[in-house]
C-alpha cells in the first residue's frame, strides 16, 4: 500500500470507529475497535498522514515516539492507598494517571473536541521493561489502569527489521490484535503532497528524472547510506532559506539531508544546472510573452535540460497560483469583516478603528489557540496571518486618515478595499497571461509531443493551479488539453482497431 492509500485507509477508520447508530452506542463496540499498526521504512511520511487525517475529519492528534517513554512514564508512577476488605485495612498499590493518557485528557479540554487520534510511533522498538506494557495496552487499550477515551482512535507506526536494530517483532497474539498496514515508498504519490507542501522545483524535477533516488538505503561493510522522503523535503525547506539569503549550497550541506554521497553529488550537480538554466533561458521572459535567443535550441536540448526548463516554468507558474488563491481568501476574509463592521457601526457599537482592532485580537487569539491544539493546517496558518496583516493596516489607516464619523471611516476603508480588489485583478489578468504565455512557447519550441503532454500532466496535478483555472477559466489550457484528450481517443481507437482486426 502506498502512503496515500494508508491515509485514506486511517480516515475511513477513524469513521467507522466513531460512527454511531441511533441509540447512540458505536456501530463497532469499542473492544473490537483494532489499533492500527502502520510498518514502512523510516521517513516515508507515516507521521505527515496522521497529521493532514487528524486536520481532515478535524479531530485531536496524540502523538508520541514511544521509544522516548519509561515504563513508568507510560504508566504512571506507583503509591501507597489504604483500603479496606472484609473489615481489615490494607495497603495497596495504585498508579497516577499515564502521562499519555493525560495529554489526551488536556487535548480534548483544549480543543473542546472528544475525538480523535492517539499516534504511537516506533512501537515495535520498546525496551524489554515496556514490551508487556504494550502488548497489554494494544489487547485493552489501557496504560496501567487507565483507559484510553472512547472516540479516540489507537493507530502505532513502526520500521521493519533492515532499517532499525532495535525493532522487536510482534508475535501472533499481538498482531492477532491489530490491523497491521505495510506502506512502501512511491515517487508519483507524494509528488502531489509535494506540490502542497511547495517542494523545491529543483528536487521534483530531479527525481522526476531520477526516480530511483527518491528513497534509498543501501549497506557497505561498515557504513549505512539513506535518502528519505523526509530528507528531499527537509533539504526543500534550506535551499528556499539559502537562495533568499544568498548563500552557495555546497556537496556538504546537501549531505547532509540526503545521506548518500553518490545521490548527494549527482543532485548538487544538477541543482546548479538548474540555477543556471533559470537565468540561461530567462524564464521570466518567456512568461511575459518572449522568446529568448537562446529559448529556440530549446527543442533540440537533451531530455533532463527540457525537463528542467518545463519545471522552472511550471514552478514559477505554482508561485502565481499560490499567491492567487491566497489573496483571494485574504479579500474574502476581509470582505467578511468589513460587512461586521458596517452592521456594528450602524447599530452605534463603536467607532470603526476599534472594531477592525477588536476583530483583529479575536482572530490572533483564535488563530494562537488552533495551533497550540495543532487543528489548523500550514497553509491555513499562512492565509489567516496574511489577513491578520492586512487587518493591521487597516487599522493604521484608520487611525492615521480617519475622522470618527461612522459614515466617512466606512467608506475609508472600503476604498482602502477596493483599491486591493482591484490590484488583485490586475494579477489574476498578469497570470493568466503567463500560462497562456507558456503555453505557446512549448507549442512553438515542442509543438503537441510529449513536453506539452507532461507539462499539462504536471500542472493539473497542483491544486492551486487547477483553483486558478477553475474560477478564471483558460482557453490555451482548455485548447490543449482537448487536443491531449482527443489525441488519447484517437490511439484508443486505433489499438481496439488493431485488436479486433488481429481476431479476424
């Protein structure tokens, strides 16, 4: 199973473990509510699933390495009780509340929010003192003598034998308790989770020339070399930081994300290639509408070059579609809290300066508690500070340019959102120009052969791309990929031609 299919797997879980009938008991009774036990190599993106489900069906996530825990922070510490049987005092042993079974108690008092998942990873790599400790708590879902909620869901993660040796293996009575998930590493899956998570242009269209370096793990006499998927992304997130601030990204540097020496040198290799295409082929130029000189030997280029030029394009095009669809939900949110304000002033609720001030600190404090219980996404994060941002400068406005009057700031600052309205336009006009711009370029340099075709296939595979077209339309992209689907057609039909004239 690959990685996209074991998150679709855990949200379907989460439902049918929480569903409820009329009565209101669970449909399925939670003794027989199977943990899920997740097992693939280390830095596949086990942990990024349990993230985007929990955000997705928007429940809590407890996550834990378990291999961080002692038995008896697993299962609390011991103390003495007095009680009393059959008429005689006894002292016995009790147990305080599991650290990990309080943390969900503090979640769900946090969140208001009962559901959820409790996500333990390197399960099969505890110590000898916690084995039984786990075995117990996946047959009853207990730690000590505390129980996990009900409406919180079990699901362990763990790495097979080659990659760890510390891992222990479960024996049958333990995996006859769980529903056990094997998920291998696969290039075409999480390239969609890259372009949402804004993977570096130079690593996607890297592996999409070297697909066999996207996970690696290979054993010499004495030495391990691995790449991971959390390395490409990790190693995405420096060369972003370095191009800002100027800095060379070096062999070393590289290594050490992607701990592979051989893999390490052919992509710094090709990452300066790729630099240096950026400015040989000034693709600037091509999207407004230009063909530079040196644009036109593009056709006769080898492969990697054209896929490197078609990912600095495509990656330049992302940047526009992100931007879009963010301001755009930046003007909505604004738009939302300028009808709020115009409702407070005509019933005299105050001044506008104070209301935009007042609706500002409840969005921060909103926005601050959603990340401390992790229920917002990164790019929800993004979206919600840009208007916050923006709502500050409104603020200023007002109090630098306002008069008081209810009439005269309401009308401040809808102009002031006016004039943002129509500088958003002027953008969306600007990017849909630069997709048509790039589209007749690759007709030009490559005409309807397979570039245009893995162009397209690499641009409907963003969502912020597919959201820009969607609500502002495109007829090169429309032309083209008619042309690609009747194309398509036509070779369908002609092998079902040749296969029944082959039965004949």
């Amino acid at each position: 199973m690959n990685i996209k299919e074991a998150k679709e797997e855990i949200i379907h879980t989460v439902q049918a473990y929480t569903a409820k009938d009329e009565n209101g008991q669970y449909l399925i009774p939670v003794e027989k509510q199977r943990p899920m036990l997740l097992i693939g190599p280390p830095g596949i993106g086990k942990t990024a699933i349990l993230e985007q489900a929990a955000r997705q069906l928007h429940i809590n996530l407890v996550s834990y390495t378990i291999t961080h825990h002692t038995r008896q922070s697993a299962i609390g510490l011991p103390r003495i009780e007095q009680r009393s049987f059959e008429g005689k005092e006894y002292q016995v042993t009790e147990y305080t509340m599991s650290e990990i079974i309080a943390a969900i108690y503090e979640q769900i008092e946090k969140s208001g929010v009962k559901e959820g998942i409790l996500f333990l990873d390197e399960i099969n790599c505890v110590s000898e003192t916690l084995a039984p400790t786990m075995l117990q708590f996946l047959q009853y879902k207990t730690f000590g003598t505390h129980r996990v909620p009900d409406g919180f869901v079990i699901v362990t993660a763990g790495n097979p034998p080659q990659y760890n040796k510390s891992v222990r293996d479960f024996d049958i009575v333990t995996l006859d308790r769980v529903r056990r998930i094997n998920i291998e590493a696969d290039f075409d899956v999480w390239k969609e989770y890259a372009y949402d998570a804004r993977v570096h242009g130079a690593i996607l269209a890297y592996l999409e020339i070297r697909k066999d370096h996207f996970y690696s793990i290979r054993t010499e006499v004495e030495e391990r070399y691995f790449v991971t998927a959390r390395g490409w992304e990790d190693l995405s997130e420096l060369l972003y930081a370095y191009e800002k601030l100027g800095i060379r990204v070096t062999g070393d540097v590289v290594g050490e994300y992607l701990q592979d020496p051989e893999i390490a040198k052919d992509f710094v290799t090709y990452y300066e290639l790729y630099d240096k295409y950026k400015n040989l082929y000034q693709i600037p130029e091509i999207l407004t509408g230009s063909t530079p000189k040196m644009a036109e030997q593009l056709s006769g280029a080898p492969f990697d070059e054209k896929i490197s030029v078609m990912s600095l394009l495509i990656d330049a095009l992302n940047n526009e579609f992100t931007g879009y669809v963010r301001t755009l939900e930046v003007q909505k949110v604004l738009l939302s809290e300028l009808n709020e304000m115009k409702n407070s002033l005509k019933a005299q609720k105050g001044k506008a300066v104070d209301l935009i001030r007042a609706a500002r600190q409840e969005r921060e404090e909103r926005l601050a508690k959603n990340l401390d219980v992790h229920m917002v996404t990164r790019d929800e994060e993004k979206i919600e500070r840009l208007s916050l941002t923006a709502m500050a400068q409104l603020e200023k406005k007002l109090m630098l340019d306002g008069t008081g009057g209810e009439k005269s700031d309401f009308e401040l600052a809808r102009n002031w959102f006016e004039e943002r309205e129509a500088k958003r336009q002027e953008s969306v006009k600007r990017t849909g120009e630069h997709l048509t711009n790039c589209f007749a370029f690759l007709a030009r340099t490559f005409g309807e052969g397979q570039e245009m075709v893995l162009f397209l296939s690499e641009l409907s595979a963003d969502r912020y791309a597919l959201r820009f077209v969607t609500d502002n339309g495109n007829e090169a992209w429309y032309k083209y990929n008619q042309l690609l689907l009747l194309r398509d057609r036509r070779e369908d039909l002609r092998q079902e031609v040749l296969s029944l004239s082959g039965r004949l």
